[in-house]
C-alpha cells in the first residue's frame, strides 16, 4: 500500500484506455476498387490507405501483402493532388521571398540552410536541424535526421521547425546557424498521403506519370504509378506510432540510447491494441528473438515500468510477473509466442523502437 500511495502522490502511474496508437495494417476485403472508392472505404472505418515511410516499411508491407493476404498489389496512399506545391512545416503561409524549385516527377525537395544561402535537399537526406520556440532558434547538431524527423523531433522538444516569415527573421536564422548546414521548415512537394502524415520515401518502380500509387509484386517493394481509375486491393491502416526493428546486437541501455538518438524510444506495448499490432509485425520480420522493449524493472521498489510510466497491461510468458530477487531486471519480447520475458541487462539482443508519425499541418497558402 505505501509503494501504491507513493507513485501515486508522485504522479508515476499513467492511466490508459483502449486506443490505436501503434500502427496497424488491415484488409478490407477481397472486392477491387478505384482509388477514391479505396480511400472512402478505409475512410469509413476511421483508417486511411497506407502510407510508407522507407526501405524497410516497404519490405514490411510487401511481406504481408503477399506471405498473409496472397495479394500481387494494393492501393497506396499517396497521390499527386497537393494544391500548394511550397509550405512551412507550421502551415504559416509562405509569404518571405523563397528561391523557387523545380521538381522532377514524384521528386520531394526539402528547404535547407548551407554557407548561409537557402538551399534544398531530397527530403530523406540527414541534416543538423533548426527548432523554434517563443521566438528563440535552437541548432539541433549533435544527431542527424531526415526533414520528417527533425520535424517531429522540433514539435515534441520545441514548437516546429524554423519558419522564415521576414528578412530580419532570416537575418537571426544565419546568426544562430554558425554557418553550418541545417534544415528548416520549407518543404516542396507535389504529392501527399491521404492521412496528412511526413514521409520521405520515394522509392519508384518508373518515372511517375499517374496519379494515384499502388506497391506491386512485380516491382518489388518499389511505388509503381497507376491510374486512379484502375482496380487493385484496398489495405489500411491506422495507428500514429510505428514500429521499427532493428537487428543489430546490443545491451538493452544500448538500445535505449540507440531508439532515443534516432527514433523516439524503446518500444512500449501499452494495451491489447498494441500487443496486436507488435503482433503483426513480428509475424513478418526475418531473423530471431528475443528483441528488447522498453521494458524495466525498479531494483528499488521491484514493479516493471516503461520508460515514463508503469506497466498497466502485460503479457508475460506463462501469464506470470518475474518478481525479485530471482527476476531479471529488463524485459524482451519472444517472436515464438509474442509474449514477455525477463532478460539480463547486459545480454546483447536485437531490439525494436518506436517512433511517433509526424503530420503536416492543414492550415496552408491557398
């Protein structure tokens, strides 16, 4: 009772409800569609048409399409019908005098500062980076991201990516920037995904002469354009959290560090909902277990705990909390069963993050 009142009064225990936080892939049925038609019925179960995020989520979706739903195509969600080719990352119309670029097809160039002149990049590109909050510019150097990243990392540390509304603005920008190479929040695209979120893949089968885009068998895990009348499957999604494996070796503080640095954190499966979708993805992952999760327990009081909350929902192995003195103090997952188990600290083992979906704000130039 006294360690119950304790994290209580200190504002440690984190009460959850059932919700769809890490992402998930679902089929809707066997009937073929149009594009729009496709993206309605993903629509009218609160879900959008998938949306791909690199290398590895396109090998992740093509494993499932073909290995679980014995499908040679499906829909995806990203389409050419962006209205405001050039915009800000915080939606504020852009109204300073930008250098125009010139996209080739399905081409994604992001705004970048280098030897102190506005300049632009591919979008998966990883550069230093620069924050704003309250008026004051922060160069975010120590870690490398892509334009996406930084974005999420600036709204979740500081307020969004830098925004250059005037030229004293500009002025103070260069200043802080040292003359280093850093992204800002210009982006240039043509094309967006159906659910608002930042992706900078742009993996091609061919040069891009529709607009509307599907993941085919026979093209690999590249995008292969496609009329928007034409019929292939619908996948959704949902979901504001993915899931990344990683299968390099290290001690689970290695991996914490490691997910921190380049992702958001070490994995956290906080409801059923979660246990699924972790599920799913491991049902489609090569390469063995176990892999770490965020998963820890106090050596001083003994309860397991995620990196800033306690453990609400579990599914231990066997269905039974390791307890001290005999317990391991940090926690993997099994890829035979998909349930909980404690594991020495030291151990090397893959590991899986998680990273928070960036979206692109609506309020934009018309």
């Amino acid at each position: 009772m006294t360690l119950v009142l304790f994290m209580l009064c200190s504002g440690f225990v984190h009460f959850t409800f059932a919700s769809h936080r890490l992402r998930l892939f679902n089929y809707n049925g066997i009937v073929k569609n149009g594009w729009w038609d496709s993206l309605k019925e993903c629509n009218l179960i609160n879900q959008s048409l998938v949306t791909l995020y690199d290398d590895e989520d396109a090998e992740y979706l093509k494993k499932f399409r073909e290995d679980r739903l014995h499908l040679t195509s499906a829909w995806l969600g990203l389409s050419r019908r962006r209205k405001n080719i050039t915009t800000w990352s915080d939606g504020v119309p852009v109204t300073h005098n930008v250098s125009s670029v010139t996209l080739t097809n399905g081409e994604q160039k992001c705004g970048a500062i280098q030897n102190n002149t506005l300049t632009s990049f591919n979008c998966s590109d990883r550069n230093a980076f620069m924050c704003h909050k309250d008026g004051n510019y922060h160069l975010i150097e120590n870690v490398r991201k892509n334009w996406c990243q930084a974005q999420q990392y600036c709204r979740r540390y500081f307020h969004d990516l830098v925004s250059i509304r005037e030229q004293t603005q500009n002025q103070q920008v260069l200043v802080k920037g040292m003359n280093k190479t850093f992204w800002i929040g210009l982006m240039h695209d043509e094309w967006e995904w159906t659910d608002k979120s930042c992706s900078t893949f742009r993996s091609w089968a061919k040069d891009p002469s529709q607009n509307c885009t599907i993941q085919s068998s026979h093209f690999s895990t590249s995008m292969l354009m496609s009329g928007c009348d034409n019929q292939h499957n619908s996948l959704c999604s949902q979901g504001h959290v993915r899931i990344i494996v990683i299968r390099e070796n290290l001690t689970w503080e290695q991996a914490l560090d490691y997910c921190e640095a380049n992702h958001t954190g070490l994995l956290r499966i906080e409801d059923a909902n979660d246990q699924r979708a972790v599920h799913q993805r491991l049902n489609y992952t090569d390469g063995g277990g176990p892999f770490w999760i965020g998963l820890r327990q106090s050596r001083v009081f003994g309860f397991w705990i995620w990196s800033d909350r306690t453990v609400t929902y579990s599914n231990w192995k066997n269905g039974k909390q390791p307890e001290m003195p005999l317990s391991n103090n940090c926690g993997a997952i099994y890829t035979t069963d998909h349930t909980w188990g404690d594991v020495n600290c030291s151990h090397q083992l893959p590991f899986i993050c998680e990273e928070e979906i960036s979206f692109m704000k609506t309020k934009i130039v018309t």
